[in-house]
C-alpha cells in the first residue's frame, strides 16, 4: 500500500513518510516534519488512516 505525502508539510517523498510500531499499533510519521497520523491496528490501516484523512476544508452543512 502507498503512503501518500504528508498532510502538514506536503512532502511527496513516500521514503520519507514511515510507519512506525507503537506498542501493539501502528502510525504513519513523517520524517520531514515529524508529523504523525491516527493510530491503526496494523500497518494497513495506519496507512489507510494517513490517507483517507477528512479534509479540513470541507465545511459541509457549516458553509453558508
């Protein structure tokens, strides 16, 4: 599965963005910014978590 670039920093380098173990769980960091994702179960869904994140800008019923 393919890491996409870093949310914060917009880095693009997929070796610079890792997945790291966290006791029995999983989380995307980037090495460029020291970002970290939401923790997942296993690497899958750490990286699905990294790249499937809200978009914050989406305001949805909130815009006028």
């Amino acid at each position: 599965m393919t890491v996409a670039h870093c949310p914060f920093c917009g880095d693009c380098d997929s070796d610079r963005q890792v997945v790291n173990e966290v006791g029995r769980h999983y989380r995307v960091y980037c090495l460029a910014c020291g970002a970290d994702g939401p923790i997942g179960e296993s690497e899958d869904s750490a990286i699905k978590l990294w790249n499937h994140r809200p978009n914050p800008y989406d305001y949805g019923d909130l815009a006028g």
